[in-house]
C-alpha cells in the first residue's frame, strides 16, 4: 500500500488540486478526494507546514490521521509535541 499511496500522493499532489499557499514547488491539496488518503492529500499545506501534524488548515479540510493520532494521545499510547 505505501508505495501506491506515495505514487499518489507525489504524482497528483503535484499536478491536480488547488494551493492554500504560493510555494515554489508545484504541491496542490486534493479536496474533495483526500478522504480516501487519510488528510495526505492536503500536500500544499504539508509543504508549507511541514512540521506541523495536522494537514488541514481550511475548516473543509480534515485530516483524520491527525484525528486518530489526537485520540491515541488521549489515550497515552502516544505522545503529540505539545508545545
């Protein structure tokens, strides 16, 4: 699965979509199929904010990878930098 879902995420990321921001490189989110990818597919934002967990930035952008990673800290499985 992950070398599928990193063709996809690195070939359409890069050509369909739109921009939340003006980068120099050609990353574009996938709204409305990011879905199926879990919040990856908001690549213009991981480009921009490559440090941060959560993928989405609009409010029609969510990221439930993040979501499960939020639930799992809750639970004490794993530990989210909190700064």
């Amino acid at each position: 699965m992950a070398p599928i879902h990193g063709a996809i995420i690195n070939w359409f990321g890069h050509v369909y979509g739109y921009v939340n921001f003006k980068m120099k490189n050609t990353s574009k989110n996938l709204f409305p199929f990011d879905f199926l990818m879990m919040g990856e597919g908001y690549h213009n934002n991981h480009h921009k904010n490559f440090n941060n967990a959560n993928f989405g930035v609009k409010w029609h952008e969510i990221d439930f990878t993040f979501l499960i990673m939020k639930f799992l800290d809750a639970l004490g499985f794993i530990c989210l930098n909190k700064k």
